[in-house]
C-alpha cells in the first residue's frame, strides 16, 4: 500500500469512528382535551425538566400547536416516545407525542 492510501484509509476510519448518529426531536402536540398540568407532569418526568422549563414548553404546545421536547438518538427518542404515549393512555389522555429527524 503506498503512503497515500494508507493516509486515505485512516481518513476513512478516523470519519466513521466520529460520525455522531442521527438525532431526533420529540414534539409534543396540542389537543383540546389533555390538561395543562398533565403536559407538564409528563416533561417533567419523561424529560427531567423543572418546573419552569416544563410551562415554558407546555405553553409553547399550546399557543403553538406543537412543542420540542428533546433532542435525541433514535432508539432513545423511540423509547421515550413509546413511554410518553402509554403514561398518557394509562391516566385516559388523548396526548399525542412524535419523533422527527433533526
């Protein structure tokens, strides 16, 4: 192997090494039936913010239509969306929350 192809291959590893993944945002969505308080309990659970972040963004849903939770690796935004949509079935709200590509 000449010294460029060798420079040229640890290039290549050196890239995918740091490549970071693709991350997501978890969106919550308003609705007209699921209550403030409720919004807030689930940020503050799911995504561990205070008080004050979680009306910040409870606040944005609602005035908004749509509020970003997070930001995340794929199977950790699956997760706490799978998560998010079972404690707000269970406790009979309609919240709905989704992952899109950041």
């Amino acid at each position: 192997m000449t010294e460029s192809n060798t420079e040229a291959v640890k290039l290549a590893e050196d890239k995918v090494k740091h490549e970071q993944p693709p991350l997501y945002k978890i969106l919550l969505l308003n609705d007209d039936f699921t209550p403030m308080e409720f919004v807030i309990e689930v940020l503050r659970l799911f995504f561990s913010m205070n008080q004050e972040q979680a009306t910040r963004i409870m606040l944005k849903v609602h005035t908004e239509g749509v509020g970003v939770c997070g930001i995340y690796p794929s199977d950790i935004a699956s997760t706490k969306v799978k998560q998010v949509i079972e404690f707000a079935r269970k406790n009979q709200h309609p919240l709905r929350c989704v992952m899109e590509e950041n």
